[in-house]
C-alpha cells in the first residue's frame, strides 16, 4: 500500500482522508493499514472514517460504530434510503450497481465537501483494477482500467485507491487474521450473472495455466507503448510522434457497475511510504 501512495502521491502533508466504509474486507484493511501508516508517515494527516448507511434491510447498523469506538478513529455514519430508490428504479432481473454506485458517489462526495476533507479513499484493490481494464475490454471497448487516483467531475473531490497494488487473496488474509466483524452486501452481491462476476472466474481459470496472470496484467498497465495501438489521439502517427490525450472525465459506464465500494502484498509498507510526497 505504501508503495501505491508513494508511486501515485496519493497523500500530502495536511490532508484530511476520508475512508469510505462498507463492512466489508478491503474496506476494513485500508482503514486498519492507513490507521497504522499514519502513525509513521513523514507527513502528517488526518483520517475520517465514514460509512453510508443505505437503509438495507437488516443492516446491522450498530456494527461499524461499535468497531469504530474501539479503533479511537473519528468518524461519521451517513444516513440515506439508497436502497428504495435503487430498487425502484432498476427494472427486474437487472443489476443494481450501476446506479447505486452513482448515487452512493454523489452522497459521498458532497459528504466529503461539507467534512472538508481532501481526498476520499475507496477499498479497490488490483483484482478490481485488472477486472475493471477486461470488462473495459470485452464490453465497451476502451482500454481504460480503475485509475489509482483521480479527481471528479465537479472538482470538488480527489478520489484515491490506496490498495491499488494490493491481491484480493491477500487482504482476505489479513482481515481474517485481524477478525474484522465483515458485513455482507446483500443488495449487488447477492445477484446473479453480474459481468464483473464472469470476469473474475475467467481470470481464476486463466490462472490454473498462467499463474502470475495478475501480475502480467498490473505490470502490462504500466508499461504502455503508445506506438503500438492503434488510437490516433494517443499517438501521431503522421509525425510519428506520442500525443497527450486528456483522461475521460469521471468513471466510465462499467467502472460504474464495478464500483462496488469501498469496497497485498504482506502489509510490508513502512520504508516505502516514508518516501510519499
């Protein structure tokens, strides 16, 4: 994680994080590991724990502040009834998470306004990055991945993905070992044939005969040759020169739908992150 800070220069002196909370895993391990990077960093900055209460039925609401009271960090549950409107809106048989995702952004990012918080940190990790560049791929025909650090589309906000570099197996670890009380999603996680859901099980199978399928594809995203596509507004193939072209603005129909919240290497970060900034 600490590397992904470095690397990107997520955090800067006097920021003020928000740590955006579902109850699950990656949430939890981010907001355990910046706890504890905090601590250390060279620069100083203030973390705020938030979680959106989307009024799902039997969510155990008192889970997350009776862990956050025990942890000592500050923090702010948002309440807001998503789910009636995400339920009334998408018609049957078809997948809530692009348009919770988008009103849950909309809330958290006004949220982070009035908290005068500087950066919003979400628990996407590498499976979701390399997940979010093939569906990318197969379905809409971009290349285009889950960008470690981005700002929005009003401005307003920076959006930041700590575990950026970080497996999904081994955050499953580690909040294993740490006995985080995960809360299950049981709105988008609990549907059927989601297109995110497709692409992870082709990702396991690739891995039965390319083990380190994941980490061809994380480093494959960071080492682009322009040259060799075919996009004329990336590179000027008449001069044969690289051109810069501007980054779409906000996340694309897919990230959207993969966007599922907020929801690693060993946590091994301590000398890497004393180099961000």
């Amino acid at each position: 994680m600490g590397e992904a800070v470095r690397d990107f220069s997520m955090i800067e002196d006097g920021d003020k994080v928000m740590v955006c909370l579902s109850g699950g895993k990656d949430s939890y391990t981010m907001l355990d590991l910046l706890l504890d990077v905090q601590k250390r960093a060279p620069v100083k900055f203030k973390i705020l724990a938030v979680n959106l209460d989307q009024k799902q039925p039997d969510f155990p609401e008192h889970i997350l502040p009776e862990y956050l009271e025990t942890v000592g960090v500050d923090y702010k549950i948002v309440e807001e009834d998503t789910y009636s409107i995400v339920t009334r809106l998408v018609p049957e048989g078809k997948t809530f998470c692009s348009v919770c995702s988008r009103l849950r952004r909309g809330i958290l990012y006004t949220t982070a306004v009035k908290e005068n918080c500087t950066k919003i940190a979400l628990g996407h990790h590498a499976d979701d990055v390399i997940n979010t560049f093939l569906l990318n791929l197969f379905f809409v025909g971009q290349l285009k991945a889950m960008p470690p650090i981005l700002h929005s589309d009003d401005g307003r906000n920076t959006v930041i993905r700590p575990l950026a570099y970080c497996q999904e197996k081994d955050i499953a670890k580690f909040a294993a070992e740490k006995e985080f009380p995960i809360i299950p999603c049981n709105l988008c996680g609990s549907q059927p044939n989601l297109k995110r859901a497709r692409v992870k099980r082709l990702i396991q199978e690739l891995e039965k005969e390319i083990p380190h399928v994941r980490s061809s594809i994380m480093t494959a995203l960071t080492n682009v040759t322009g040259s060799h596509l075919l996009d004329n507004e990336l590179y000027d193939f008449k001069n044969f020169a690289p051109l810069l072209k501007q980054i779409p603005a906000g996340h694309g129909s897919v990230e959207k739908e993969l966007d599922e919240v907020f929801d690693h290497s060993e946590p091994q970060f301590a000398s890497s992150f004393t180099k961000i900034g």
